[in-house]
C-alpha cells in the first residue's frame, strides 16, 4: 500500500471514530451494515490504537519516571521497551477475549450471538479509550483519562443495532460485559501462569442468570453480584454521555476547600475543568517540612464506574514491614488507603455520592492526619451540589 493510500485509510479511521463519538445512534447502524471479519477489525483498527497507550507510557517513563508517595523511579529503556510491548500484546489479547464474552452474553440478554458484530462492538467502542491513552504521556494530564471512559457509553448504544440486545436490557449487558472484562484482567493481574492457562481459568466458574432488570452474577471463587444494581450504574453512564449530568463548576469545588485543616495552611489552590464530563479542584497544605494535597473531584455521571466496584464489594490489602495500602466498600462507597512508614506519606481517598471523590495525598505526621483532611469537605455539601 503506497503512502496516498495509508493516508487516506487513516483519515478515513479518524473521521469514523470522530462520526461514531459525536453521533453513535447514527454510526452504530453503518457499521452493523458493513462487510467486515473479526482478523480485519483487528489489523486495521486494534493493532494500530492499542499501541498509543503503552507508547505513550513508553515515552513518560524514559523522560520523566514514574513517581508516588515520595518515590521516583525510571525504568532502564530495555524494561520500558518489554512493558510496553507485554501491555500492547495484553491489549490486543483482551480485544478478541472480552468480544467472545460479549458474543456468548448476548442471548442472556435476549440479544443475538454473531462473532463478527462482537468484534465490531468491541473494537470500535474500545476506540476512545485507546486514542486518549496518548495522554499518558505528558504528567498532568491525567484527568484526560476520563474520556477514555465514554467506551462505555458505545458499548451501551451498540448493543442494539450489532447485537440485537433490546434497548430495556442495553445497560444491564453493557454492565455485565464490562465487569467480565474487570474479572478478566484482575486474572491476568494476579497470576503469573501463561497466557493460555489465564485465558482457560479467567472467566471459569462465572455463570450468569439474567431477566428483565434483574439477575445475578457468580464470580470466580465465589460471591453474587445483583444485575440490578450494574443496570442503575449503567444509566448514570447513559445520563452522563447524553449530558443529563453537567460537571459542577470548578469554582465551587474550589470554595470547599477550607484555609487551614489543623496545624496546615493551604499554601496552594488550582481548579481544572474537562467540559460536562468533569472538574477537579485541588489544594496544597503544608505545615514545615510537611506537605500534602487536598483533591475534590467531581466524575459527573462517570462516577457510576466506581459504583460498579462498589456493587461488587471490592476489598483489597496489602502490608509489608514499609506499610500497608488497601481498597474497600464502605457504606457503599469505594474507599483506598495507603500508608508508608519510611516517610511518613500515604493517600485517603473516598467517593461521595457515587459521583465525588475526595482524596488527601502526600506527607503527614499520620494516616489519621490525612483521614482528617478528607474529613475537612463537608460530604453534605458536596453531594448537595449534585442537585
């Protein structure tokens, strides 16, 4: 293929990603109607998106290394090089597993199996998440991330128009997919075993029961998880996607942000804005040497994300002789914790609302000290800007 026609095909792939973000009721049915085949969505589509992440993740550790709670570390460029690569593979691996979850669950959902439109569905829907991974990048600029979430709103109008799911039962689909793919790679996290043993145990021992707005779900190793509750979390995606959820104004969030939480004086204050999808205002607070960050973060609708989480009563820990970090549920809302006794820094987080997350990060004379700063938002207001 000369250079013309690489040209053309790529301006081509943009202007269907730019169609299918801006308008996906329209562009949903195009491309149920065109011929395709699930090695062709991977070859044109896939394998040229889904290395923009691990790229651009590539390129941040050389120039600038990663750093958390007082730490900086950059990878040599040979660890760098076979991460991204893992992370490329993985990537692609997942495309093709999560379509075959996504084919199998649509009769469950009154929906029709058909391999080539799964793929479809999956590929192009994955295409937002795959282009804002550029972000990655450049440091600060993380909040980026959160476009990479409208995929999930695709998902949810393509499971009509390519898999024949009944719009009533879209979200409840699109909710229990996205949360077999959670599963999946919680797997392929946790197990060092190969690839084909991840792929063969992954997803065994699942099995699921759906009906109209409701049914559970058992996971590997145990649990249920009420539908009911994935469909409710997959209508705040659809209201925030349709812009039924604006992001509260910066300036707002900013006000809550108090002078002085004990013996620290905010120092600092920025407030940054994503349109309707979100806003974030952040302030710094030092006493001495001491110092940390107070964040407020409105999600819009996307904090129905973290919603799913907490209907699967997520709860992860880790400790060792430097300290200890965990995630939980609590009170229905998912909460982390991490605490390093080398110096003296962690970071306590915790959702509002299903919508707000407000988090304290950095150097404090404890765990508490920085629980205290958390507690320094007033909840009630905050949620009350919601309404």
């Amino acid at each position: 293929m000369d250079d013309n026609s690489n040209a053309a095909a790529m301006n081509g792939l943009v202007q269907r990603i730019k169609a299918l973000v801006t308008k996906p009721a329209e562009t949903w049915p195009l491309i149920a109607a065109e011929p395709d085949s699930p090695g062709a969505l991977i070859r044109r589509i896939a394998v040229p998106l889904a290395a923009i992440g691990p790229v651009a993740t590539l390129v941040h550790g050389q120039l600038f290394g990663f750093g958390a709670l007082g730490f900086n570390y950059k990878p040599g460029l040979a660890m760098g090089l076979t991460t991204a690569l893992v992370s490329y593979l993985l990537a692609l691996l997942g495309v093709a597993v999560l379509a075959l979850i996504a084919d199998a669950l649509a009769p469950k959902f009154g929906g029709t199996a058909d391999r080539t439109s799964a793929f479809k569905l999956i590929v192009w829907g994955a295409t937002p998440a795959w282009v804002v991974g550029i972000a990655q990048a450049i440091p600060g600029l993380g909040i980026l991330g959160l476009l990479g979430l409208y995929s999930l709103y695709l998902f949810y109008t393509g499971a009509a128009p390519l898999m024949k799911v009944p719009q009533d039962k879209a979200a409840g689909y699109t909710a229990v997919t996205i949360l077999a793919a959670m599963v999946l790679w919680l797997v392929v996290g946790a197990l060092s075993t190969p690839i084909v043993a991840l792929l063969g145990g992954g997803m065994a021992g699942s099995t699921i029961s759906g009906s109209d707005g409701g049914g559970t779900v058992t996971l590997p190793g145990g649990g249920a998880l009420d539908t009911g509750k994935l469909e409710q979390a997959g209508k705040q995606l659809e209201a925030a996607a349709n812009g039924q959820k604006v992001a509260v104004d910066a300036a707002r969030l900013q006000a809550l942000l108090p002078g002085s939480i004990g013996g620290f004086q905010r120092t600092a204050v920025e407030s940054q804005a994503l349109g309707g999808m979100g806003s974030q205002a952040e302030g710094t607070y030092t006493q001495g040497e001491r110092s940390f960050r107070l964040k407020v973060v409105d999600m819009s609708g996307l904090g129905a994300i973290a919603g799913i989480g907490a209907a699967m009563g997520v709860q992860e820990s880790r400790e060792d002789a430097d300290g200890y970090s965990k995630t939980s549920t609590v009170n229905g809302q998912m909460q982390v914790e991490e605490w390093n006794k080398t110096d003296s820094s962690g970071k306590f987080g915790t959702m509002v609302g299903s919508r707000f997350m407000v988090e304290a990060e950095g150097n404090a004379g404890s765990i508490d000290e920085l629980k205290a700063a958390v507690a320094a938002i007033d909840a009630g207001a905050l949620a009350g800007l919601a309404n």
